[in-house]
C-alpha cells in the first residue's frame, strides 16, 4: 500500500470517499509515523485510543451515508486548545495536569465535521515565544535540517518556530494531516515559515477564542496549519464560526474558501510596502521577496509600491500590549482554582510559591512588563500610547486598502530557522525581532497567510506572507495558490 501520510487532506478527503482506505487505516498510518517521530518532540500528549475511536465513528457515520467536511481526517490540536475530558497544559508547569471539562469552539467544530484527534502538540509556554523553547516538555526539533557546504546534512537540531512549535513540525513531518494553531504576533505564520508549511491567520473575530488558553485577547486568533494552499482553505472553513460564547466573535456567512483556490488573480492589485526592506534582511529573502512579485505580475496582479509608515513602531508597542494583556490574563493561575499548587503559610504565600514555581522565566518576564506598563504613572506613558500607535498602525492598512489595494505581499521572517539555542541564551529582543513582519497583522487585526516560497543556500524553507483586507481571507487563498504553483511544494527529507 502506498503511503497515506504522503496525502494531502483533499487527496485523503477523495480516496476516503472512493473507498480506497478506511478513517482507521488512514489514522493507524498517522499513529505508526507519530510513534516513529518521537524525537521531534512535537505531540505532548498522544490519544492513540481516542483517535481509532474517533476513527471508527467517522467510519460508521460514512457508512450510514453522513458525511462532514473532514470526515475521516487525523489532525493535531495544539496544547492551548482545551479539549474535554485530554490533558491541557499550554505547555506551562502551572497548569500541570490540567483536565478540561469542555471542548474549545474550533476544535467542537472540526469533531463536529468528521476529525479525528491524534494528539496534543507541543508550544511555548502560554504561546510566549518564537522558537518553541518556552515549552515546559522541552524544545521541538524542526525535521528540517541544514546542509553543509559539501552537500551532507548538518545534524545540528533547529527550532520549527513558535509558538505553535509542534503544529509546524507535525504538519512537515507527516505525523499529522493538519493542526490548529494560534497566532498573536505571529504564532502560526513564523512556524509555518520555518517549517515549508501554509499558515493562516484569519481576520481576528472570524474564529472563536472560547476555550483557547488566553494569551492576549485581542490579539489572539485561532488558525490552521496544513501543506497545501487547498488544504488551509478546507480547514479554515471548518474552524471559523460566530460563537455566543466569544463576544469578539463575528457574525459574517463563512465562505467556501476552497472555491476560491485556482481562480484567476488577473487585475488584483497587490501592495508592496517599502518599509518591510528592514537593515541587515539576508539578501536570499530579498530576492524571494522579488521571485514573489514576479510570480504575482506573471499571473496578471498588478503590483503597486505602497508605504505602511508606522511599521517601525509595530514591535515595540506590540511588547507593550501582548504583555500587557497577558498579565492580566494569567493572573487566573493562582493554585487555589486548578492546576499546580504550592501550599505556603498563607494564601498569598500560596500565590507566590505557586506562580514562582508553576511559571518559566519568559512568562515571569512578561507579567513583570506587563504590570509595570499597566501600573498608575506608567499606564499612560506606555499602554496608551501603545494603543495609538496601533491605530496608526491599523490606518496605514486601511488607507491602503482604499487606495485599491486587495493585498500585500512581504517577507514572513527575517532569516530561516536558527538552531536550538542559538537565540535563547542572552538578549530577548533577538528572539522578539522574528516577529518584526508578523506583529503588524494582528495589531490592526487583518488576515494573514504564509506561503511557502523556496529554499534557502542552505536548504531551509523560506515563506512569503500575504496580508488581506478584513474577513477577505479568499483573496489569500487565491493569491497563494498562484505562489504555490509556482514555487511548488516542500517536503523536508527524513532523518528520523
Ligand atoms: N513571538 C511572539 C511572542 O512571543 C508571538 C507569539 C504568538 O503569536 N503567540 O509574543
């Protein structure tokens, strides 16, 4: 029998249908290759009981004749999203055996289409993190390596990205067919680069948040990870919905994404944005930058050079209200409600041993920006300003988007994937500076997508990321089939 990891979800979704392998057969093939891939440290938590009895449910409904939009298909579900009655840490000490008593909207609603669930995948700590290194269960390794100058592969292990670490890894690596991410500074994207993978995240508001471990919430997105342009629209269309549950939630038909991958992109206009030309960018992603555009320009989109001039601001003040809300939000891990608990003389004794103990330093670092910014005689120093700033930031897109523009085409990431590491030991700005294209989405709350676009000298996939106008996640998926046409697909080579 051939190799059913090697599938894509439409490929899978089509021979499921034709009848040529079972939802068990299918699912069997991903648990065999997770077994085999243990040294990626991608799944925290494997379900191999739960996921044949998922399997075998999705089975028996095809044979009734109901059949969902991913009925039959093995994902992984990053370990921020709760899910009822499976272990939920957010790959944080605090959280500690944590069992949810619910199910998170996007992944009811990809159960609710026929998915099975293989597993929890690894992340940063509460998603705090570019490299996956943050992660209470340790670091994941990117199947992807390098190669040296005399053509041999160079062991040293990289990071897949992060956080969503292990999603991007999984995906690459064939031991899951898709994974859900989330993305609040650029969380799916990042990895998606590092990894060769297709990253979306939607227009903040199309996905729910219920039940996703809360970072920050105004920032935070769900999203999927998968390794087709096609594959991400399938995916997408089952994660979005309006929730009660999640007020942020919008109420706007969902479209069928897949529809609009293959259609013609002739007189789209794409924006190019000068100031994306950051200092010291290596010249193998300004060239792949170039390739894009004229890959984009062969296709029929006009290209326009567009200015996004509060960019240089997008880091720093999204340092100030990622934390800002993130202090907030894990103010919740106290060890009286759940999780860890460190018992003291007396309740704060209780809180403070618990916190100290339960959090990783990166966490602890945010929580300590985060009070300081929010705190009386600072608060409108740094947070309302930071707030400006991301208005302007949100009216530079807009204004772009008036002009004519239907989407903008940058780099994903200022390098490739760095080794384990290699960017973790000193300063923390350098691991904050991978965010440096990304940030800007989730601050004005757009649509972003990356796309892989080629290989490095070294041999490391390279993304191009693509930022639509709100809820018009279709142009996306149009525009980054033509990128995937043209680049084609990348698929790491197995040393595991
Ligand atoms: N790397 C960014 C951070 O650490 C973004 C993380 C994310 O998108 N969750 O805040």
């Amino acid at each position: 029998m051939t190799d059913l990891t090697a599938l894509t979800i439409a490929e899978a979704r089509d021979a499921l249908a034709k009848k040529d392998f079972t939802a068990v057969e299918l699912t069997d093939a991903y648990l065999g290759a997770m077994e085999k891939a243990r040294a990626l440290n991608a799944y925290v938590l494997e379900t191999p009981e739960k996921a044949r009895a998922m399997a075998a449910a999705s089975d028996a409904r095809r044979a009734a004749g109901t059949v969902g939009a991913l009925e039959g298909i093995p994902l992984g579900v990053k370990d921020l999203y709760c899910t009822e009655g499976v272990r939920t840490t957010a790959c944080s000490k605090i959280l500690d055996d944590f069992v949810p008593p619910y199910e998170s909207t996007v992944t009811s609603n990809l159960w609710a289409d026929g998915a099975v669930m293989l597993g929890k995948l690894n992340n940063d700590e509460f998603a705090m993190g570019s490299s996956n290194e943050t992660s209470c269960f340790g670091p994941v390794v990117n199947p992807w390596r390098r190669k040296a100058a005399d053509g041999s592969i160079d062991p040293t292990p990289l990071v897949p990205g992060g956080s969503s670490g292990g999603s991007s890894a999984a995906v690459a690596a064939h031991i899951a067919l898709g994974a859900t991410g989330t993305d609040t500074g650029g969380s799916i994207r990042q990895p998606a680069a590092f990894t060769g993978t297709v990253g979306i995240k939607p227009t903040y508001g199309r996905c729910s948040r219920w039940g996703i471990v809360a970072f920050a919430s105004s920032l935070d997105q769900a999203g999927p990870f998968a390794r087709t342009v096609r594959d991400a629209a399938i995916l997408l269309k089952s994660f979005a919905s309006v929730d009660p549950k999640d007020t942020t939630s919008v109420d706007l038909p969902v479209p069928d994404y897949e529809a609009a991958v293959g259609t013609s992109i002739k007189g789209k206009v794409i924006g190019i944005p000068k100031e994306y030309r950051v200092d010291g960018m290596p010249a193998e992603i300004e060239t792949l930058w170039s390739q894009g555009i004229d890959w984009l320009r062969a296709a029929g989109a006009e290209i326009r050079e567009i200015s996004l001039p509060h960019t240089k601001y997008a880091l720093p003040a999204y340092y100030i209200v990622a934390p800002a809300e993130a202090s907030s939000n894990l103010a919740r891990y106290d060890g009286i409600r759940y999780g860890l608990r460190v018992t003291g003389d007396d309740i704060t004794d209780t809180y403070e041993l618990t916190r100290a103990a339960g959090f990783g330093s990166e966490v602890r670092r945010r929580i300590m920006i985060g009070t300081y910014v929010l705190s009386a005689g600072y608060y409108d120093a740094y947070y309302v300003r930071a707030q400006k700033v991301r208005t302007l930031i949100k009216r530079d897109f807009d204004l772009a988007f008036q002009a004519g523009v239907d989407a903008v085409l940058t780099p994903a990431t200022p390098s490739s994937a760095f080794g384990i590491g290699e960017k973790s030991g000193g300063d923390p700005v350098e691991m904050y500076l991978n965010d440096i294209f990304t940030v800007t989405v989730n601050m004005a709350g757009l649509p972003g997508m990356v796309v892989p676009g080629g290989l490095d000298a070294k041999g490391l996939p390279l993304g191009l990321q693509l930022i639509g106008r709100p809820f018009e996640e279709e142009t996306l998926f149009q525009v980054g089939e033509v990128i995937e046409q043209a680049a084609g697909r990348f698929t790491p080579a197995k040393w595991w």
